[in-house]
C-alpha cells in the first residue's frame, strides 16, 4: 500500500499585489492546509510601532508583543492602513525584525496543527529563505499596471480613499525596495514555477497552480515519500 504524504508544505512568492494571498487562500481551502500571509507579521510589528508614542521600533515591546500573537489578531483591519503600511515596509527591511519573525514562520510552516495536512505560506523570501524545502513554490507576478488597478480596487472596497496613480507609484517604489534590499530580497526560487497573472483571472491561475501540486503530491505517494 501506498504511503501517503500528510504533512505538504506551499510557498508562494511574488510582488505586491500579485494576487498570491488570493490564490494561497484558495489552495488552502482545497487542501486543508494552515495559512500564513507572512506579511501580516511585519504589519503587526508595524501597528506595533505605530501605536507607541514616538512611533520608534522598541525591540524589547515588540519581543512581548510577539508573544501574544495569535493568527485571528493577523485579522485586525488596522493591519492594512497606509500609516501601517508604511511602516511596515520601512521595517521589514530591518535583519533583526526578519529574525524575530523567521521562527514564527518556520513554527507555522513546520508545525500547524494535526487537523490540517500541511501548510501554505506566502510573502516574498519564503520559497528562498522560510521553507526553501516546500513541495510546491510559486512565484506569482502580474504587469505593475495590473497590479496597481488590483490594489486601487481593493482599496475602494475597504473604504480608502487614494489614486490609481498613487497606488501604482506606491507598488513601484516597493517593487524596487523589495528587489534590492540586502536581506531576503524578493526573487524567485531557483526550483519554482513562473506564473504571471497578467492575463489570467483569479480561477485560472488557480487552476494552473492546483495541477502542480496534484502532480507533485502523485510524485511524492509514487515514491513513497517519508511523512513529513
């Protein structure tokens, strides 16, 4: 009898608003797999900041901070406001904040709970530096005009008020910090398959990513893979 592989592990990179939270969500659902937008960890950290008095980091305060995460808190609406956005961006770039976060993450990433069969985590460096040994990794990309109406139009949704062109200037000044900062630049894994959304729609590049793993979870049962 075949040995079935219960503990799968996803990572999906990509730039923001690639629509990979989106697709990520979905693959978790079907798989019943733990899901981390790994993003929402810096923009924890960042409400964090944002609510201190002198809005400074305190690594002391956001050390007790972490201890008190939990995954509905990564739920908080206060988490996608520009003033944290902006933080957050400003410190994900800090080496001492990605170290605090990395064991939450690997924490996540290895150990979800036993009723779900694995987990799927997205971000930016988690095919190359969280889970460089997923099953699956997914770089997700989409044009920077693509992306900027996908961001504008979620914006409008949750009530910000913005501009198409201050959004796609907002994305492209990530972009660039994102690409060439020092630590855990954003990248694609060197094993990972390419998929840019440009011209797909949500369903299709849900499709396209769900052959992958159906053909990989195929591959691990043939071989017998060790239960992960």
């Amino acid at each position: 009898m075949k040995k079935k592989i219960n503990r799968l592990r996803v990572a999906i990179d990509g730039p923001a608003a690639s629509g990979k939270n989106t697709l990520a969500k979905q693959i978790a659902k079907k798989y019943k797999l733990l899901h981390l937008d790994s993003g929402k960890l810096y923009r924890y950290f960042a409400l964090q900041v944002h609510q201190s008095k002198d809005q400074k980091v305190n690594y002391a305060k956001l050390k007790q901070a972490l201890k008190k995460l939990t995954l509905k808190k990564l739920k908080d609406k206060r988490l996608t406001t520009e003033p944290v956005t902006k933080i957050a961006s400003i410190i994900s770039k800090k080496k001492r904040i990605r170290q605090m976060l990395k064991k939450v993450q690997h924490d996540i990433a290895y150990n979800p709970p036993k009723k779900f069969k694995g987990s799927i985590l997205d971000g930016r460096d988690i095919g190359t530096v969280i889970m460089p040994d997923a099953h699956v990794k997914v770089y997700l990309t989409a044009s920077l005009s693509v992306r900027a109406v996908r961001r504008y139009k979620e914006y409008k949704k949750m009530g910000i008020k913005t501009t198409l062109s201050r959004v796609k200037s907002d994305i492209k000044k990530r972009d660039h910090e994102d690409t060439y900062r020092k630590i855990s630049s954003l990248k694609p894994a060197k094993d990972a398959v390419l998929l840019d959304s440009s011209f797909y729609n949500t369903k299709a590049a849900f499709a396209k990513i769900d052959e992958v793993i159906r053909n990989e979870i195929k591959l691990l049962n043939a071989t017998k893979h060790k239960s992960l």
